[in-house]
C-alpha cells in the first residue's frame, strides 16, 4: 500500500474484522482525501508560481532585454482595431521637439565660395557683386582623417656659451612610439568603449590614412593607455569613498575569451568608475567603497547590497515595480490588490520626477515627495496589519 493512498477494501476481509478495527478503516479512509486536497492545493499554487516565472521578461522581472526575442512570436500579432486606427510613433524627432543638428555646429572650419561660372541663357559671365548668398554648413570627413607627421628634432650650437643643446619632442608623439598621442587616445576610445577588435581597427585604419598597423602594436597601445589612466582610477576610487554623497552601483555579466565575469560601475552624474572582476561578492563591492560607506547607496535589491554598512540605501524604482508586476500575475490572496497598489504608486513617482526634471521647481518637488513618503506609508501600514490579521 502507498503512503497516503485508500486500502483497498474487501468484502469477505471486513465481515470478519471487529467494530474498532473498522472504526480504524474508517477513519483512516475519511482523512486520505483531506491530506490529498491538501497536496492538490499546494501543488495549484506551485505550477502558478512557475507559469508566472515562465512568462517572465525584462519589464516584469530583472531579466535583460536580450532574452525577450526567446520568446516572440515569428508571426505579426493581428492589431485591434483601436491599436490598427491609432497613428504609430515615427523614429526620429517627434513634433515639438527642439532640434539639434539644424542649428549648426558652432564653428565652422572652412569656407568654400560657390559661385556661377557663365550664364546658362547666353554664356557670358557675372558682376563681381552678389545679390543673394544662401549658406548650409555640412560636417565632412576630410580626405585624409589621419596624416604621417615627421617630426625632425634639431641639435644646435649655443652662439655664446658654445652649448651644444637638442630640441624638446612635440608633445603630440611619446619618443619612440609609432603612433601619435591623439591616435593611441582614439584607439583606446574605440577599443575599450567601442569594443572594436583589433582586427577592425586595422581596417579602420587602412580606411581612414592608408596605413598598416599590426595587431601587436594595438595590443601593446591599449596595454600603455591601462598605465597611464590606472594611477587617475585610482584616484577617482579615494575621492569617491571621501567626498560623494550617494553613489549608483550595479553589475552586469561580461565575457572575457569565453569565462564569465563581471563588470561593475559606481557612477553619479559627474562620473563613472567602471571595475572589472571575477566575482560578484560583497568583496568587490568593498573593494571600491571600502568596509562601510557613508552615504546614500543606491542600487538594486542583489543580496550583496543588502546588509552592507551603508548610511542609507536606496532600492531602484524600476527593479520594485518588476517584482509587484510579477506579484500581481502570482496566486494568492491580495496579490493582485497590492501589486496593482504600489505599481501605481512607482509611477506616479516616476511621473513626478520627469516633471521635476523639466520644471526645476525644487519646492514644488518637495511637497509633492512630503505626501507623496505619506502615501507610501499609509498603503505599507494597511497591508502590513492585514497581513498580521491574517497570521492570527
């Protein structure tokens, strides 16, 4: 007999039992299906929770958003006909959106003078003077985006003393090296910030001065550019741990010749530090901040973060309204009531904010943000003393 199962009765075995054996049957037979709606039940709640998680993507969840092609459809979804007679957003500036382009460049680094040789109706030419000049300013690439420079030092004779004296180098090239200052700054920009490989950077450079860099070379100028910028990085590290009042931090996978990594960053709107690691452990985290921090730390809620000695820690908006999202899809009581709840309430911060953003009224934003911290703890209140009720 399996565990939890009926017995399978029979007739001729009963007859001959006693009245408290039976009684025994019968209450063993009575309490089975209580244990099995139990089971039933659990089981319900266990295959919503994985539905819900199988149909997770990067707007209800912190999944990226590079796993949501997984999952659509290779057919176009037939539109309703509200969404059909709805007008569709075009790429580009939308109307009413302040251009950036046609407002020029703000310099302008050569005039080209475009004048009429002869007239087409009888051939002859023109007066000297204009009577109408039209202007439009392009940005081109010019023939030769990079040009080979050699730089001639000359030793020369004091005409007094008889000192014999060499000229400094330009500080546009390091002695010794074959490519320029400002060119090993482009490099490092394209391949450490582009990502572009070595490879592609020999074509670029073929491209744009007809020159043959080997790759060996490459490798050996982003290897000088991580010297000469480390001893700035580390400085950026101690100014950060002692002036920056909050700090942004988060971390992301990132695949270095086939084992992945991680790549943090601990930015603010005046910069960005960017640390490269082997782990995601609270150890890289101190690394950068030090055992405790004394501001605000704003992140998301990776377990690394939490608990971490911090004055204040500010949890990512974005990150909690994918998890009431998910709530609101989860079986349960009042799932669906309170995820829909404090969604509503993410948005409007979120609404405020980009108003904040355009309007600059610091005073507007504070009484806003002064009811707006009431709200929040009204609807924390409500649902944290109902869920007491209920444990009762």
């Amino acid at each position: 007999m399996e565990k939890n199962l009926p017995l399978e009765l029979d007739r001729e075995i009963l007859i001959q039992l006693a009245p408290e054996q039976l009684v025994e049957i019968i209450v063993f037979q009575a309490s089975v299906p209580i244990k099995l709606n139990s089971r039933i039940l659990e089981l319900e709640q266990e295959i919503g929770k994985l539905k819900a998680s199988r149909d997770l993507d990067s707007k209800t969840s912190s999944k990226p958003p590079s796993g949501d092609i997984l999952k659509k459809s290779e057919k176009k979804p037939e539109s309703s006909d509200g969404e059909s007679q709805a007008p569709k957003r075009k790429p580009g500036g939308q109307p009413g959106h302040p251009g950036k382009t046609r407002k020029g460049f703000g310099r302008v680094d050569r005039w080209e003078i475009l004048r009429p040789e002869c007239c087409c109706c009888c051939g002859t030419g023109f007066f000297k003077d204009k009577i109408k000049i039209e202007t439009q300013q392009v940005a081109q690439l010019v023939e030769r985006p990079i040009e080979i420079v050699e730089y001639q030092r000359h030793t020369c004779v004091c005409e007094h003393c008889g000192n014999v004296q060499a000229s400094d180098w330009s500080p546009e090239l390091v002695p010794g090296q074959d490519i320029g200052v400002r060119l090993q700054a482009f490099l490092g920009w394209i391949n450490n910030y582009g990502h572009l490989s070595y490879e592609k950077q020999q074509e670029l450079l073929w491209e744009l001065g007809q020159i043959e860099i080997g790759v060996g070379t490459l490798v050996t100028t982003n290897e000088r550019i991580d010297v000469a910028v480390n001893k700035s990085v580390s400085s950026l590290k101690n100014w950060i741990q002692q002036t920056q009042p909050n700090i942004h931090c988060d971390e992301t996978p990132w695949v270095v010749k086939g084992v992945k990594e991680w790549l943090w960053i601990f930015a603010q709107t005046n910069f960005a530090l960017f640390h490269a690691a082997d782990t995601r452990s609270r150890a890289e985290l101190e690394t950068i901040l030090g055992l405790n921090y004394s501001g605000v730390l704003s992140s998301d809620d990776y377990s690394v973060y939490n608990g971490y000695d911090v004055k204040t820690q500010q949890k990512c908006l974005a990150h909690l309204r994918r998890h009431f999202k998910k709530l609101i899809q989860l079986p349960g009581l009042n799932n669906q009531k309170i995820g829909e709840k404090f969604v509503k309430l993410i948005d409007e911060a979120f609404k405020n904010y980009s108003l904040f953003q355009q309007n600059q009224n610091i005073s507007e934003w504070f009484a806003w943000a002064w009811e707006f911290k009431l709200k929040v703890k009204s609807s924390l209140d409500k649902w944290i003393a109902f869920a007491f009720l209920r444990s009762q």
